[in-house]
C-alpha cells in the first residue's frame, strides 16, 4: 500500500504528485473511499463548488481514495488523502484495516519537506526502511528529524504496532520556492518506489516536466543576482557533502518581488509542471 497526504507532509506538492503520477502510470482503478465527515473540520479543508454543464453547482468534498493496480504480476494499492483534522487514530486504523483485508505485506508512504537544498542537482531522499539492507538498497539518508509529526508519523507508528512492515521515503525541496507543484521531487519519489517495489513505471513524462521546472527556475533565479548567490552557495554545500547550510550561515534572500518573480513565472506556465 502506497499512501501520500496533500498538507503538511507534502512539499511542493511532491509526495500527492508523485502518487498521483504513478497511479495513472498503473492505470489504478478505484475502489473505496473513507467518508471524509469523520475525519476532517471542514473550516479547514473546505469543500469546493463546481459547475457541470455550466449551470449545477456540485460539491466536491475532500477524496480519501483509494486506488488498486496490478504491474508486473504484483498488486499495489494507492492511496491519496488530504491530511486529516481530527481523529488521527481512527483515521489510520480505518486506512490500516484497509491494508489488512487485501493482505498488503508493505506500507510505503511519500512526504516532501522544505530544506536548505538547491533546484538544481540530485534531489535528496531520506527516510526509514524496516531493514539495513532495505534503506542501502535504496540509498536512503536516515534522517534525524524530531518534533511534531503529521499523520505520515502516526501511520507509521500505527503499522509497527501492528506488526507490518513500512519504508518511508521523504524528498526535501527546496524552501526558497514559492509554495508550487514540484516535478523534479516528484520524479525522484516516483524513481525510489519504482526501485524498491521492482515494479517498472514510465517515467518520460514527469521527466519532462522536472526538466521544464527547473530551466524556468533557473532563468528566474540567474535573473535575481541576491538569490542567485544564495543558490550558488547551497550547491556548494551540496558538491561539498555537507549535510547543508544553515540558514544563519548566509542571509537568505528577502523581499516581494523574488517570490512575485517565481510565482508570475510558474503561473505562466499554465500548469506545465504538475506532469498530473
């Protein structure tokens, strides 16, 4: 069972596109749901209204869906949701039990999470494997992380007390960036899953938009001689092995007009990138 959560777990839109890519890839087909008035405070995630035909308004209610595929011979249950507000416990129970009546060996979850890392080079994976040999296998830099949790943590907790075995994979992003769809992390998410699950997907398509994203951001930023500096100084931090810097090691660039900048710029695009 693969499971990402749009919210606070979910960097650039990373973990929710990179599940959602990847469910298209599988031609996943839905199959059940979790009744959103249970779990979530609905001044918070808000319903949204949309006109069909040009005339009925219809509600469109927060989805917690889940999603079935075979590739390859195995079977893979994909599940989206928005991060819940309430009842964390029984919403992992419910998605849990889920897991349990389709006899799901695994739980893999995805999360993004913002960092001091550049647009350009590798994007870094970490996360936690239930074995050594796992968490080698896919390269994976443990991370070190304390402090609050999202449902992602409480998930987890929830499957290891159950006795099933879970892989956590978490994509940093960049944190200068506006608050937009990230392919490139996406795509590295969507690679990791690939390789641990040995289920093959076509990445082209999310490649291309990786690669779209990052020359637009790149112009953007070579454009903004302050940020250009700052980004220049990550990636040596990066080529130098150092696990980043520290955001007091170097003035991080300020102002309206770079986040104006990034957002005219990916707003332009017309969605180019969501690769959805």
């Amino acid at each position: 069972m693969l499971c990402a959560f749009r919210g606070w777990s979910d960097g650039g839109e990373a973990a929710s596109l990179a599940a959602t890519y990847l469910a298209d890839q599988w031609h996943a087909r839905p199959f059940a749901r979790l009744d959103p008035e249970e779990f979530f405070d609905f001044q918070v995630t808000r319903p949204t209204v949309r006109l069909t035909d040009g005339v009925s308004r219809v509600i469109d209610w927060p989805l917690c869906e889940f999603a079935e595929a075979t590739v390859a011979g195995r079977s893979v249950v994909v599940f989206t949701a928005p991060e819940p507000s309430v009842r964390w416990k029984a919403f992992c129970s419910a998605t849990l039990a889920v897991a349990g009546e389709l006899g799901s060996g695994l739980l893999v979850t995805l999360g993004a999470f913002l960092a001091d890392v550049p647009h350009r080079g590798e994007v870094p994976v970490v996360g936690s494997a239930f074995d050594e040999d796992t968490a080698e296998r896919l390269g994976l830099g443990r991370s070190r992380y304390e402090g609050p949790t999202g449902i992602v943590g409480v998930l987890h907790d929830s499957a290891n007390r159950l006795g099933l075995r879970s892989v956590s994979l978490w994509a940093a992003v960049p944190h200068y960036l506006p608050p937009a769809s990230n392919p490139k992390a996406a795509l590295a998410l969507a690679r990791r899953v690939s390789a641990l699950l040995g289920i093959p997907v076509e990445t082209n398509r999310l490649a291309s938009a990786a690669t779209e994203w990052e020359r637009g951001v790149s112009q953007i930023v070579d454009e903004n001689e302050e940020l250009s500096e700052y980004v220049e100084g990550l990636e040596e931090a990066a080529a130098n092995g150092s696990e980043g810097m520290k955001l007091a090691d170097q003035p991080v660039p300020s102002g309206d007009a770079i986040a104006a900048e990034l957002e005219r710029f990916l707003r332009e695009q017309g969605g180019s990138g969501s690769a959805g």
